[in-house]
C-alpha cells in the first residue's frame, strides 16, 4: 500500500489493527478512543453510521469491540476519506466498515428516514469563529463548526435513526447547555452522562454522552474517568481501556 507524503501507519493496540494518519493534518486524540469504549455496549449485527469520521478511528476500533458491525463512516474532507478507506483496506474490514465523503447534511439525499441503529459522533467542538483558529484547512474543520454545526450534527441524527436508536457522542462540558438544549428539540432524550477529567482535583474537560431517539426522561450520570493519577500517570481505568 502506498504512503501519501507525511502519512505514517500507527498500531492502534487491539486486535492487530492500525490506522494511517497524516502528521500535517488533525490526529485522532483520546477523545475518540473513550468514545468507542463508551460505546462498547452496542448490540452485534448493530447497523451503525459515524458522522464525521476522520481518519476512521471510530469504525475501527468499534469493529474490534461489537460483533458483526455494519459501520458507515461520513467525511466530508476527500483526502482524509480517501485516508480511511485506506486504513480499512490496511485491516481487511470492508466488509464491515464503509467510508462515504459526503457532507452530513447531504444524508437525507442517500438514506431513507429510521435506517441506522446506532450513531455515533466526535464533532467539531468549536462554535465557527470562536476560539484559536488554525491556519490547517483539514485541521481547523475537524476542530470548528466549518462545514456543518452542532445543530447540524444532532438533527440529522434524529433522522437517520430508528425508534429507540441511541446516539454516542463526546463534546465539551461547557457546551452541555446547548447541545441538551438540541437533543430535546429533536426528541433524542439524554441517558447517560459521563464526565473526562484530567486529574481528581481538575474540572471535566470532556463529556461523553448518550441519547435515546423517542425515550422518556431518565438520566443516568456516571461516575467520571481520571486520566492521570496524583503521580501524573495514566490511572489504570484509562490503562485498561488502551489494552494497556
């Protein structure tokens, strides 16, 4: 397989599988990787569609984490699609993973309403702008509301999913207002809540969050994952979700 400039292959450390990233463009963080492992409770033979998939961290790793997956991943960046594709082949996972580049709000347009169980979503977490703005065309839309917002994001959700579907998503805590605020709005209704924190004595810097399509008002809030200990390493909760 050949290497466009800049791009490496890195060994995601589950079952064998590795992914390609370009150095010059947005790599997957943590973010991704608690997401997928929040998500682990995902029934086999779970028909699944990633909004946003970057490289293709979340089909890959959920394919080594739920049994007989069918997983779509949506980019709207060619070059970083092309990239996915690419890491699927690498793992020999077509016939569980496809990768699509196409703009999220363009779904209507190729699926029918209630076709996904699952959704899952690690969106841009900045309002478009806002905040420090990189110069990077593929990492600034990965990280701003460029191409498609939040509202975006959660309403095509609401369409693509069945009765009951769940949706997974990993955002930032001081954005919770709003996005309960757009899950409401369209009849996903929040089931489970769990916070990031870096450390015990640090505030949450990520929120993992799971809403149900058409369920009635219950929510669930976990105990929070630390990702250091008072040492500065790794507590073993976020060891043992690296496999580590």
């Amino acid at each position: 397989m050949k290497l466009e400039k800049n791009e490496r292959i890195d060994d995601l450390e589950i079952n064998n599988l590795k992914i390609i990233q370009n150095t010059d463009g947005f790599c997957f963080g943590m973010d991704s990787v608690l997401l997928s492992d929040f998500a682990k409770e995902i029934k086999p033979n779970s028909k699944i569609i990633d909004l946003g998939t970057g490289t293709g961290i979340l089909p890959i790793l959920l394919s080594a984490k739920i049994i007989n997956a069918n997983i779509t991943g949506v980019e709207i960046q060619e070059n970083v699609a092309n990239m996915a594709k690419k890491s699927v082949a690498l793992n020999h996972l077509e016939k569980n993973i496809n990768i699509i580049c196409e703009d999220i709000k363009n779904l209507k347009k190729i699926y029918t309403e209630n076709y996904f169980d699952v959704i899952v979503t690690n969106p841009p977490y900045k309002k478009k702008g806002t905040g420090a703005v990189n110069i990077n065309k593929a990492k600034l839309i990965s990280r701003h509301e460029i191409t498609a917002s939040l509202d975006d994001f959660i309403s095509i959700s609401q369409y693509l999913l069945k009765d009951k579907g769940s949706l997974y998503m990993v955002h930032k805590p001081e954005r919770l207002s709003e996005i309960f605020l757009q899950l409401c709005k369209h009849k996903l209704e929040p089931k489970v809540l769990k916070f990031v924190q870096p450390n015990i004595k640090k505030e949450p810097n990520l929120v993992l969050i799971k809403a149900v399509k058409n369920a009635k008002a219950s929510l669930k809030l976990c105990k929070p994952i630390y990702v250091y200990d008072d040492d500065g390493n790794y507590t073993q909760e976020v060891l043992k979700i690296y496999n580590k």
